[in-house]
C-alpha cells in the first residue's frame, strides 16, 4: 500500500521507518543534529513549501530518505493502517 505524505509524494507503507512530530523532536540535540545531517547528505525531501509538521524517514530503492511534511504524524499514522 502507498502512504501520500502531501503534495504529489508517496511512499511505500513497508519502506517507512518512522513517523515524527516535527514540533516535539526538533527540540531534541539529536534530532537537529540528523536532520542537519540529512540536508547535508541531501537525503532529506521537502514535500511542501507549507509549515512543516512532520518527518518520515523511508528507506526507498536501498537508500535512506527523510521526507519533511506538512501533514501531522497522527494523520500520516492513521493512513498507515
């Protein structure tokens, strides 16, 4: 099954790791320093040019992905079920 995260971006339900509340985990050390990281590597995704809510991170076709969404974690995670 494909999840949409917003705009025209989908992604397979099996390559999702998981869903984060961009809100409560940007405050963690740990959490900017990864998605610093993921800029840098330019392994992370923008799916709209909307306030950012969420990120997901997916391993699509062997490669690690952080999407960054303006869709919830909680709507992402209601449509993974």
């Amino acid at each position: 099954m494909y999840i949409h995260l917003g705009s025209d971006t989908v992604v397979r339900d099996s390559d999702i790791i998981g869903v984060f509340d961009i809100e409560n985990t940007s405050v963690s050390k740990v959490s900017k320093e990864y998605l610093a990281a993921s800029g840098k590597r330019r392994s992370a995704v923008s799916v709209s040019y909307e306030m950012p809510r969420s990120f997901i991170v997916a391993m699509a076709e062997g490669r690690e992905r952080v999407y960054i969404s303006n869709v919830s974690s909680a709507t992402i995670m209601k449509r993974c079920r």
